[in-house]
C-alpha cells in the first residue's frame, strides 16, 4: 500500500532524505522513528503528497503520489502534528466539509462521524467555533476527520502530540482496529513506547537515510541487545553515528528495506 523508490530530498546542500526504499503492505501498523533532523517529518510530507521529491518516486496503493496525485489522495489521510482548521467553522462543518471533500453523502457523513465523535468526547464543542477550542480538541477534529471516509492508508506525523492519556488511547484503540481491518497504518513519531506498543514493524531514520526496518526482534537482533525498544533505538543510531565517524566516505551507504 506504501512503496517508497529510492527517494531522495535535497534542500541545497542539506540531504534531509537519502535513497530511501521501503514498501508498506495492506493492514500494517509501520512506525518510523529517528532522532530530531533525521528526515522523519519530510518522508511524511512526500508521503502525503505535500512536498515534492528531488527524485525518486512515492505510491500509495500503486499510484504515484505526484504524477497520479488525485488517484493517491482520494485513499489517504493524513494528520499532521500542528494541525490546520478553518478557525471561522464549527467542528461539525469542518467534518462534514471533509467528507464532502471525498464526495461522501450526507448519511455516509453522518454515519461515519456519529461513531468517530463519540469515541474522542467530542459532543459538546460540535457547535463551538474552532478558534475558541484548545490544541487537544482540534488535534481530535483533524483525527475524526482523516478517518471519516475509512481510507486506505493513514499517515500520522506525532499524532499523540496534544492528547490528553484518555484520547491518546482512543487513537491507539482505533487506529489498532482499522489495521485489523485492513487499513495501513504509517505513524512517524518520536515517542518510542507508541512504536513498542503498536507498531508491527518499525523503521529507523538516522541523517536522511533508512538505517533498520524490522520487528521489534528483528531490531534487537540486528543491534544485539535484547531490552526495551528504547536501548535498541540508542544502539542502533549510535553505531551509525560511530560508523560515520570511521568511515566518513562510505558510511551510511543506503540500503533497501523493502520487505
């Protein structure tokens, strides 16, 4: 469902991702971890068709997110981690706005959004202006509103970020039942129990490039540690930081993670 090409993004000088390959399939919970400006938040963003690619190619479900972008955007949903509302509107109109967006009907939108609204508490701010509601509550609205049309592919940039525990487990629970179901489940975060506790595979990103893809065993393996996600994370970039050290030329050859 998420096949990522040999994707390259340059800003100048600066390789924010390099020669990235990874594929995604159908019903997978895939978390992408890596330290600040490892490349994380710019994936995303080509992801989600957002930014384009120096070169290198992105495809949700086999459509090529820039050439093929309609086809892409209509099996996609995506959360940013500051999200952007229409302040003027109601979180209701909002919703429904979205859905109509999708070209959903009016019973579709309805039905959709009477479960989504109950789970995240959101009854009492429906008819509230969206400029007077907190970072919680619209973090909420945009989450209610990526799901709405039951997409194929969520992408979720630090999706906890603003949830109160209570909300952020809502999320969790949801987002577990739709992998289930089949949706593909891409989150970027940096909090490492999130990826522990739901992810079933887990990519590492370190200065631009894709370092580790696996399970959370298949990670301890490869860093020969047998503890928590978080001492295989430290592990794992640390070694690659130490390698890049040793050797400066060739250290950090990108690798294809696409299984």
């Amino acid at each position: 469902m998420i096949e990522l090409i040999h994707l390259v993004k340059r800003f100048g000088d600066l390789v924010a991702v390099n020669a990235v390959d990874l594929v995604v399939p159908r019903g997978q919970f895939f978390a992408l971890l890596g330290p600040n400006a490892a490349g994380k938040t710019t994936t995303v963003k080509i992801l989600a068709g957002l930014m384009k690619p120096t070169s290198g190619a992105a495809r949700i479900a086999g459509y090529d997110v820039q050439e093929q972008s309609l086809e892409a955007r209509r099996r996609i949903a995506y959360v940013p981690d500051f999200p952007f509302l229409y302040d003027k509107l109601t979180p209701w109109e909002f919703i429904r706005f979205t859905g109509q967006l999708f070209q959903m009907p009016e019973e579709r939108i309805a039905a959709g959004a009477r479960e989504l609204v109950a789970r995240f508490n959101l009854e009492p701010y429906l008819a509230k202006p969206i400029e007077a509601l907190s970072h919680g509550t619209r973090q909420r609205i945009v989450i209610v509103s990526a799901l709405l049309h039951a997409p194929e592919v969520v992408v979720l940039d630090e999706p906890m970020v603003g949830l109160d525990p209570h909300h952020a487990r809502v999320l969790k629970d949801i987002l577990k039942e739709r992998a289930l179901a089949g949706m593909t489940v891409f989150v970027s975060t940096h909090q490492l129990s999130v990826a522990e506790e739901m992810a079933d595979r887990i990519g590492i990103m370190h200065e631009g490039q894709l370092i580790a893809v696996g399970t959370r065993d298949e990670l301890r393996r490869q860093s020969g540690t047998s503890g928590a996600l978080e001492q295989t994370f430290l592990t794992l970039t640390r070694q690659e930081a130490n390698l890049r050290e040793e050797h400066p030329d060739s250290a950090g050859a990108p690798a294809s993670h696409s299984q």
